[in-house]
C-alpha cells in the first residue's frame, strides 16, 4: 500500500475548537454515571481528563540543566491561578478519600462517622465538578445561558 506524500501547505478545514469541543462534551456525558453510582475515583478521573483538556493552552515552565537536559517540567504558574485552584481541589479530594477508607476496617469507628466521612469525599469532588463548569464558563467553553430559551417556554417564559 503506497502512502500519500504529506502535504504541509495542507490546513484542516476545521480548527482544533471543534474537536476540543467533541472531547469535551464527550467526557461530560460520562461524568454523571459514575457519580451517580458512587464511584467516586471514576468521576474524579473524568474530572481530571477535562481539565487536562481545558489548560492545554498553558504554558509549560522546563528546567534544564547546564548541559541542556531537562530536569523537570512544572505549570507555569505565573499566568493563572487555576492550576493552583485544581491542586487544592484534587489534593481535598485525595484525604477525604484517605479518611474514608481509613475509618472502613476500624471497629471502634461508627456507621455514622463512616457516612459522614463518605459525604464528605462526595462533597470534595462534586466541588471540583462544579468549579470546572465554571472554569469552562469562564474561558467561554460552556453553554451560554440565555433569557429566552425554548426550554424556558415550559416556564412561560419562551416564545
């Protein structure tokens, strides 16, 4: 099979928006399921897939050593908060997690105590569910919200 030489003055007749918009919208239609379900870790990395896919954009800081080998590659936090904001939010989910699971062989520890330390990783993540709408709102990736919206004609409010 003869392959085609590649065309470098070639350009995509779609930018790449669309295809970070189908990644997206894919990777939202698998959220609710597993939270939904109580699979925490499952949602959390779902969660983590879409952030990976809205901070692609943001730079990279490379340390290299005297002889030009890399040494480390950290975010660039010196343009934006929001890796800083999804750190914190992943770490709370990780010792809300670490606390679960801790108290679950312990037979001095309550059902009580042990759903509310289960509530409690619930909580951390659909924080970080939240706030990643919001991010998205935030770099205009996210539906629009409107006044007027045939969904809002069930409220007597659409034409």
């Amino acid at each position: 099979m003869a392959f085609r030489k590649f065309n470098q003055n070639l350009a995509p007749d779609k930018d790449a928006g669309w295809g970070l918009i189908y990644r997206l919208n894919n990777l939202w239609s698998k959220v609710d399921l597993p939270a939904e379900a109580g699979d925490y870790d499952h949602w959390n990395i779902i969660l983590d897939r879409i952030f990976c896919n809205l901070f692609y954009r943001y730079p990279l800081a490379v340390t290299e050593d005297a002889d030009g080998k890399v040494i480390d590659v950290k975010v660039d936090l010196t343009k934006d908060s929001s890796y800083k904001t999804f750190t914190f939010l992943s770490k709370k989910i990780f010792s809300n997690k670490i606390a679960y699971l801790t108290m679950l062989p312990d037979p001095h520890v309550t059902k009580n105590q042990k759903m509310i330390a289960k509530s409690r990783w619930y909580h951390a993540v659909m924080l970080k569910d939240m706030w990643l709408r919001k991010f998205m709102q935030e770099l205009g990736l996210y539906l629009k919200e409107v006044e007027r919206s045939p969904g809002s004609a069930l409220f007597g409010g659409g034409s």
